[in-house]
C-alpha cells in the first residue's frame, strides 16, 4: 500500500507514504518526506494495537499484577494488567475482559486514569488505563501465549518498585504512580 498524496505532519511533509508490514498486531509504515530542516528524508512509524492497562485494588490497599516473560525483553516483569483492544471493541470492555482473562478478577468499579503513549518518536502504542475496585474473583482464562502468575503486594511497595525500576513496563510505571496520587486525594 501507498498512499501518493503530499501532506503536513507538524513541520515534516510527508510526499507518500509505503506499509512496510502489517499483522493483527502492528503496522509498520515508512513515509518519504520533506524534514524540518528542508532536507529529503524518511521517517518510519510503528502503529501499535491500541492497548488498555488495569491496576485492580483490593479493600486492603493491595494491586494484583501479572509477573510473566516476555519475548522482546526476554526476562520475567512485574506489570499491571495489560492488552490489545480489539476491533470495535469498548476501551472499558477490553479492560474488563483482559481483568477477568489474566488474572480471574471482576471489579465493580473502575476509574479512567487517562491515556499514555509509551513511545512518541516512532512508534503509536496509545494505552487506555483504568483503576479497578470492589474486587471479586472467578476463573482466569488467559490466552495460549500468557503463562502468568498473579502477585498481590501493597500498593506502596509496588510504588517503590517503579522508583527502584524493579517494575519498568511504561503503562505500569506511569499508572501506578497516577492511582497512588489519584487515591492519596480522595
């Protein structure tokens, strides 16, 4: 695919644009364009599912999070409930449903946190977060490709480990310490 047409992207022109790969998941993009500095140039584009991360809390000041390996990173991380949005799909609804899918929890309240963009130079991975309370538990039914085990730790020590980097998953990191402020003020 190309797309011909010359147009802005803040002070770059893009002349065309050519899709260099494409999977459920990703979309890499590499568009022929005009820098700022009025030199030729190409700027690449990774588009990313979009995504929803879910720091469940319980009535006791504890989060649950998923400690799993992951292939890019090639180690085990501590993080926050995380996933891809399906097509069509609610950000609330896919929040919901990777809850009950990871770790086996439903949540009878949720809060919008906001948004993060975990990269911005490029890459387009934009990250829906939410708080989840009134915690119930049922039967987790993750995905052929998660082997996770749920880790519940209080939500102080889970701050601490985002200052110390033991949790370094951006959307964890960032929704974290914005539920830790968000619920020192309530």
């Amino acid at each position: 695919m190309s797309e011909e047409s010359p147009r802005q992207r803040g002070p770059w022109q893009v002349l065309r644009t050519h899709e260099v790969y494409s999977d459920p998941w990703v979309r890499l993009t590499k568009d022929d364009v005009i820098r700022p500095d009025g030199m030729s140039g190409t700027h690449t584009v990774t588009r990313f599912k979009d995504g929803v991360s879910v720091l469940p809390l319980d009535a006791d000041g504890f989060v649950y999070l998923t400690e799993e390996f992951h292939y890019a990173v090639n180690r085990r991380n501590l993080e926050v409930i995380s996933g891809g949005v399906e097509t069509g799909e609610e950000f609330l609804s896919a929040a919901v449903r990777e809850l009950r899918e990871e770790v086996g929890l439903v949540a009878a309240r949720w809060t919008p946190l906001g948004i993060t963009d975990p990269f911005t130079t490029q890459a387009l991975a934009p990250v829906t977060m939410y708080l989840a309370e009134e915690l119930s538990f049922v039967d987790a039914a993750p995905e052929g490709t998660e082997v996770i085990r749920c880790v519940r730790i209080a939500l102080n020590e889970a701050v601490e480990m985002v200052m110390r980097s033991g949790i370094t998953h951006a959307p964890s990191c960032v929704l974290i310490l914005k539920a830790a402020r968000y619920l020192s003020t309530q």
